[in-house]
C-alpha cells in the first residue's frame, strides 16, 4: 500500500468514532452466536422475518433519532402511530376503499402526521415544555382518542387493496423475496442518514443537541430545527402505521403500538446515539433495530419463555448504555 | 511548635499541554493573612485550587506541619482543616441558608437531621458577620448576590478550619459587608487561622494582609512584606510585563463613522448606550463585572431583546432583531464563554468554523470538500494546533478553541468584529497572535471593538475606551487619558464624567 494511502487507512481508524463502531461488533458477533446456536437462524426466509418484523419499529427509530440527536425524546409514537392507522383506515372506508380511497389517506395520514410533529414541536420550542413532558401528554391525548373513535374495539378496513401495501413482497428468485416493509425501511434509512450526515439541517441537529447555547451564537435558528426533527419523527410514525395498519388490513385500538416508543429508544440507544444529544448516526439506529430484532428471534427460536424475552432487552440496552458511558 | 503551617513547594500545573503555574513556592503561617495578587490569568485561582485539594498538580509538594500530603480531593483538604471560599459562588439555590451553610456536615441526632440545633448555629455565625437580617429559613434564590457571598463566607467560618483561602471575597460586596468581613478576618488571625486571601485589589491587601506574593504569568515574581512596600511598587510587579513589546503599534482611524448606536436600551442591564465606531477603529469597553458590555454588545447583535435603540451602518438605519440580521450586515460577535457559547465542543475544527456560515458550502448537500478547505486555510492563517482538522474542539488547548471561535467569527466575512474577552485564559503566546491579527484586521477600514477587563488589553490596543458602569458609559477616554487609573476610577464610579 503506498504510504499516503496507509496512513490513511490508519487514520480512519483512528477517527472511527468507537461508540459506533461497538453496534457494528455487537451485531456481527450476535449474528454468529445465533447462527450457531440455530442454524436455522441463518435461513434466507428467516432473516428477512426478522428484518420485516424489525421495519416497523426500526423506520419510527430512524426518525427518534433526529430527535434524540437534538436533545429532545418524543414518547407519544405508539399512539400516534394507532391513531394515524385507525384515521387512515376510516378516510379509505369512508371513500369506497378503492385505490383513490387509499391514496386520500395516505395524504391524510402523511399531511396529520407531519401537523401534529409540529405541534409538539411548537409546545416544546414556544411553550418551553421539557420533551418529556410535552410527549408523555401528546401519548395519553392520542391514544385515548382512538379509543374513543373505536369504542376501544378495532378499525377494520373494507379495502381489499390495502393489505397489498403492507404485506407486498418482491421477489427475486424463485423461493426468496424483499417484503415492501423491509425495502421501505431501507431506503428511508439511505434517506434519513443523507439528510443528518450531509445537509444543513443534520448538521444543524447534532450543534443543538451538543450546545444549544453555541448554536443560536451560530445563528442557527434553533426552534425552527427542533421543530423539524419532530415533524420527522411524527412522518416516520405515519409510514410505519401505513405499513402495520395496511398489512393488518386493521387497526386494535387498545394493543396497536403499544410499547413502540420504549423499542424506537432501544434502537436508537443501543446504536450508539447519546441520550444526552448531540452524538449519533443512523447506521447505528439500524444496527439497534436489527440487534433488538435478532434477540427476539433467537430467544424465540430458542424456545425461551416470551416472559423472559423482556428481561434480555433489558440487559442488552442497559449494557449498550454502560459501553458508551465507559467511552465519553 | 512552628509557625509555618502549610507549605507549597515547587509547584507546577499544565492544563491539556499549557503550563499555567511555574515551579511555584508559598507559605502560610499561624495567625497571618497571606495575600496573593496578579492580573487575571497570572494563576492565582488555580494555585489556591491546588491547595484546597479542586486540582492536583502536575508536579510539586505539598506539606502541612512539615508533612507531606496528598490532597487528593476536596474532601481531603478538609479533613486537613482547608477551607475555600470560592469566587464564583458555590451555594445551592433551591436550598434555605442555614442548609447551605451546614451543606456536607449537617448536625444530626440519631438518624434524623437536628434541624432547630442547625437553625440556631446559623444564626450565631449569621450575627458574627453582622448578617442578622439574613433568615437562616430563606432560600438563598431570593438573596442578592451580596447576600450570598456572605453565606458563602458563613458556611466556611462555619468549617472551623484552620487555613482558610478567601479567593475574590469582596469583589460581590458593598464598603459596609467589606469593613464586617475585614473585622472577622481579624479575628479569626487572632485565634491563630491561616487566612489566603487572593485579590487584585491593592488597597485591600495593603490594608488586611501581612505579607503578599505577587502572581504573574504563573510565576512567583516576589514576596513582600505589607509594611515595607507601596501599592505602586505591588502595581509593578503584577503588571511587569514589557506591554510595548506585547502589543502591536495602534492603527490611525478614518474619519468616516462606520456604526452608530444611539441609546440602547435592555431593561436593568444597559442604559442609553451611545457611540459611534470609525472605520479603522480599534474601540474597548471597559468596566467592572456585570457592568453591562456583554449584554450590550449581545444587544448590538441581536442575541438579546432591546427595548429601544437605534443603528445605524454607514449612515443608513438598520434594523438588527437576531443575530442572522448582524451575521447579513458583517457584524460579527465572538462571545465571552467560548466553551458554553463560541464552539460546540462535541464537534470538530472544520464543522466549527463553518457551523455560522453553511449556506456558504451548499450545493444541493453539504460540499464537505470545500469546507476542509477552508478550514485548512484558517489553520494557516491562525496556526492552529491539533493533530488534525477532524479532531473534536474539546481536546484542543484554550488557546487553540479560542482561534477555531475567530475563524467562525471571520467565516461572516465582517466588517465590524466585535471581540467579548477574547484573550481569557489563554497563554500569552497565543495573546499575542491575537493581538497581532486584531490589528491587521482594522487596516484596511474594517473596525474591531474590544470588551476585555483586562485593562492591559484595552489600554494596549484600543484607539479609544469606553468605560461601562451599571449599564452606562461614565467616561470616553482617547489617547494619554487611556491608563489604568482613569479606567479604575471610572470603573468604580469615584470619578464621574457627563457622557
């Protein structure tokens, strides 16, 4: 190797930021030990199980990441994400459910999602209400509406077209193929790492969350930015709701994303991302998706009691935290 | 039994690389007050930290009753009967005073805190210091800031230590809570405490201490007895400094006013500021802590409301409501606080200095390329020290933040730079880069103004000073007028003038 380019590599590795090259480790060496464990583990047909089962929450993670970037957290996603569902499914039985029908609540469903972003956005930047606080309110608020649309009972759509959003798959070659959910969450992933890694705003992101204070001697409009981050959020929510309600063909208005946030945060977190704002990347919150993803399998695969699978997530995110504490 | 109770030997302290304290010795007795003088920055602070364990030292002893110690924490240092009151107040807000005062040692009975037994000992210490209108039961929120400092003293009284470090003790207080606490001071050297008494006020020092050793630039520069010496002699030897030779030759100014402000208003921090700045001008503000300059020029800017006030640029009125506005009309503002409000420290060099001007590098993405650029042009330009451009600012040196926070300031392509401190806590290699790029920048009919209350600073560069007192300017001051005595007696309102 010619000199210039060895030292380099060299570099590179020097600068590679070690909190988020440990998801990577912990995700290679988790997928080895499963595979050992279970050789089934490593079958085409479950893997992409597991990368379908972890879009959903994984695509809502994506977008918590720009928030949690941001020094913000935002709790009210699992509700939010019944909600649009429950709304969506109303809009298309409302129009006939025919593929205008389904098109009117997309729009619908997209336009809410990003309006009620802003709305939290506002009562946390304008109302200076903690995130926390401001979330755990929207949370109640949304989630006791769609009980109250559905009587606590469930939204099923008449649409007979719906469910091929959701449940779609593409194949490539004869006994393996891509579900929709799973190319959906990728490519909003190449997205949402474009958008942190290489504009303005993303750039914007990681300043307020490391020093509010700097970045409005930036003269960076801050309120603006958070602002967007929960509009992002709020927009992922809507895809993940678009892809679980219309996979359902239904929404349960007491059980649908019940538990989302605590796992969007898990993602994120165990990717590498501070709590504390201001350090994090998108890859990781992938990585997190998919190590949360693999353990659930594993467990499962396994024959481990489900009671029990909570106590290993558990473990898995108290550890990732300690790793980075370690770190910084 | 001797006298000497503590002694430092050897000392020295660098801080990521820079040596800040050189081989420092001092001494303290039973029953004398130790002063210790110096300029800001000559490391008086950081010595008394050493001493009452906040900071270890990079190399040098410490003994007290000619044993060695390690006064590897706070905790330790008062165990050995080492108390420090801080400059900075240290008190919990949310907390009454009599809990700050007993805040680490609260008397108990059984498990339960005796709170009556605290309440009284409050009050007794409270009475001492002539605080009797301070309620043991109040929040120290709801206190002024004199108030506080006097709590802060009561909780050290409180300590019962035998060496006491005063840093700054009256730079909060009034004439009347400065005469109590001298009165204390001379009792607590009665019954035979060691008192340090850190302060950059002479007549102070002549009138309380009996000896004094003079800090400058990290060094000892001497010890004197109070008696034999003269505060201009103390004024000396903390100066020192070869001040021609630090300071490059002071620019000639247009005639053309490039700003003008005409009486700007924040309510209760800055009162009917006006002036104007010309174009080649090098303008200082001087004046006291909380004399208002930072918030007025936060005002300028717009990263702080105004009430009223009018600018106008080259003659032609303009509107400044956020720093965006300042930032299109190449007014640039470089804060106090470079760590809280100048870098974000999680970031690296490159993304700093672009982070006030990224509309600059756009394309439809970031064009990363072009700001490594320009980064790589500002590091020549300021002689940037790091191991490379993509390395996070919190690992550089004070001096190094500080130019990664003027290259920000440049990115905005100013005409007016308006620098707040912009030498503090850094090493005086790095001062004089400063200085030297301060004065090149006014050359070519851009103009700088100058905060600093380092009055060195200001008299060496600036064209003409302007002197801030409660929110006002007391004086203007232009060529011979501009000494450090003029600015002090301004400063402290003894001299007044109608500006």
């Amino acid at each position: 190797m010619p000199l210039e380019s060895k030292r380099r590599f060299i570099d590179y590795f020097k600068n590679f930021n070690y909190e988020k090259l440990g998801s990577l480790i912990a995700l290679a060496a988790l997928f080895i030990i499963s595979g050992i464990a279970n050789p089934i583990f490593f079958r085409p047909l479950n893997i992409m199980n597991i990368l379908r089962q972890i879009s959903y929450v994984g695509t809502i993670a994506l977008g918590m990441t720009f928030v949690i970037i941001s020094g913000g957290i935002d709790l009210s996603v699992g509700s939010l994400m019944a909600l649009l569902g429950g709304i969506m499914i109303i809009v298309i039985n409302q129009f006939g459910g025919n593929v205008l029908a389904i098109l009117i609540a997309m729009v619908v469903g997209a336009g809410l999602s990003v309006v009620l972003g802003f709305g939290t956005g506002l009562l946390i930047t304008k109302g200076k209400i903690a995130p926390f606080i401001a979330t755990l309110g929207t949370m109640a608020i949304y989630r006791s509406l769609v009980l109250y649309f559905a009587n606590g009972g469930e939204y099923r759509s008449i649409s007979s077209i719906y469910p091929k959003i959701g449940g779609g798959k593409i194949p490539l070659g004869e006994s393996f193929f891509i579900p929709t959910p799973v190319i959906i969450f990728f490519v909003y992933a190449i997205i949402c790492h474009i958008i942190l890694d290489k504009t303005r705003f993303g750039r914007y992101v990681y300043a307020i969350g490391s020093n509010e204070s700097a970045a409005i001697y930036s003269a960076i409009k801050v309120d603006r930015v958070k602002t967007m981050t929960y509009m992002i959020v709020g927009f992922s929510v809507f895809l993940t709701s678009l892809m679980l309600s219309s996979r359902m063909n239904s929404v349960s208005s007491t059980s649908a994303g019940l538990g989302f946030e605590l796992d969007a945060i898990a993602a994120v977190v165990i990717g590498g991302t501070s709590m504390k704002g201001g350090r994090g990347w998108i890859w990781g919150t992938v990585f997190g998706a998919i190590i949360l993803g693999i353990i659930n399998n594993m467990l499962n695969l396994l024959n481990v009691s489900p009671y029990l699978q909570g106590a290993v997530k558990g473990l898995v995110i108290i550890g990732a935290v300690l790793i980075q504490r370690k770190r910084s | 039994m001797s006298k000497t109770i503590l002694r430092a030997k050897k000392i020295n302290k660098d801080f990521a690389g820079v040596q800040v304290l050189f081989d420092i010795s001092i001494s303290g007795e039973r029953g004398q007050v130790h002063g210790l003088i110096g300029e800001n920055g000559a490391g008086k602070s950081t010595l008394m930290k050493i001493i009452a364990g906040f900071l270890q030292p990079s190399s040098g002893r410490i003994l007290i009753d000619n044993k060695p110690v390690n006064l590897k924490d706070p905790a330790m240092a008062k165990r050995m009967g080492i108390t420090m009151i801080h400059q900075e107040l240290n008190l919990v807000e949310d907390l009454k005073v009599y809990e700050n005062i007993f805040l680490g040692k609260e008397i108990k009975q059984g498990m339960l805190l005796n709170k009556r037994n605290m309440i009284h000992r409050s009050k007794e210490i409270l009475k001492e210091l002539g605080e009797e209108e301070i309620d043991p039961l109040e929040d120290v929120r709801n206190l002024s800031v004199a108030k506080k400092q006097m709590v802060e003293i009561a909780r050290a009284i409180s300590e019962n230590s035998r060496i006491l470090i005063m840093d700054e003790p009256t730079s909060a207080l009034t004439d009347y809570e400065t005469e109590i606490l001298f009165k204390l001071i001379k009792e607590l050297k009665q019954k035979g405490v060691c008192i340090f008494y850190v302060s950059h006020r002479l007549k102070e020092v002549k009138e309380i201490c009996d000896v004094v050793t003079v800090l400058r630039d990290g060094r000892v520069i001497g010890e004197y007895d109070v008696s034999n010496v003269s505060e201009v002699e103390l004024a000396n030897a903390m100066v020192g400094r070869e001040i021609k030779n630090m300071y490059p030759q002071k620019p000639i100014p247009k005639d053309e006013v490039i700003i003008e402000v005409k009486n700007l208003n924040v309510p209760g921090l800055v009162k009917d500021v006006s002036f104007q700045l010309k174009k080649g001008e090098i303008l200082g503000f001087a004046g006291l802590v909380g004399a208002g300059r930072t918030e007025m020029a936060e005002a300028l800017v717009g990263l702080r409301k105004k009430a009223s006030g009018e600018i106008f640029l080259n003659g032609e009125h303009v509107y400044i409501n956020n720093y965006e506005d300042a930032k299109q009309l190449g007014i640039s503002y470089l804060p106090e606080d470079r760590k809280q409000n100048g870098l974000v420290l999680d970031m690296n060099i490159v993304n700093n200095i672009t982070l006030i001007s990224l509309e600059k590098y756009m394309k439809l993405l970031i064009d990363k390329k072009k700001e490594m650029e320009k980064a790589k042009e500002y590091r020549e330009k300021f002689d940037i020290r790091c191991r490379d451009l993509f390395q996070e600012v919190r690992y550089l040196s004070g001096g190094n933040q500080q130019k990664v926070v003027l290259s920000k300031c440049l990115e905005v392509e100013p005409q007016i730079l308006i620098l707040d401190e912009p030498t503090r806590g850094i090493d005086i290699n790095t001062k004089y880069q400063i200085y030297q790029f301060i004065a090149n920048f006014v050359k070519n009919g851009k103009s700088c103004i100058v905060i600093s209350s380092e009055l060195q600073e200001i008299i060496g560069l600036c064209n003409r000073v302007l002197v801030m007192r409660e929110g006002k300017i007391v004086a203007e001051l232009m060529g011979k007028e501009i000494n450090e005595e003029e600015i002090i007696l301004y400063a402290t309102g003894i001299k007044e003038e109608v500006y």
